[in-house]
C-alpha cells in the first residue's frame, strides 16, 4: 500500500460495470475501485507513478 491509498472490504453507492476479456479500463488516481463477481481468471497490469517527474516510460 502506498501513501495516501486505502484499503477497504466494499464500495457503497458505486457504479458496477462488467468488463469483458480484451476491454482496457483505466482508473484514475484517487478513484475508489474494486474487482467483484470474476468468473474465471483475471490479469491485469498496473502502473501507478508516484511523481509528476515519473509519469514518462523510459527504456532501458
């Protein structure tokens, strides 16, 4: 867990959206969010910058 992220059991008076395979979603800072009701496998790739100065992709 990171500064200023919190960790809780559920949402309530969220909106519920079902994802289907290959949708992309992409949830931004600050917005409170859960996985529910998955059927079958999940994958999911996160990437969250910690600094305005981090928000780039380099290679290396």
């Amino acid at each position: 867990i990171g500064p200023n992220e919190l960790r809780g059991t559920k949402i309530e008076g969220g909106q519920e959206h079902q994802i289907t395979k290959g949708e992309v979603i992409i949830i931004p800072n600050g917005v409170s969010h859960q996985f529910t009701a998955v059927n079958g496998e999940l994958h999911y790739f996160v990437c969250k910058p910690t600094a305005l100065a981090e928000t780039h992709l380099t290679t290396r």
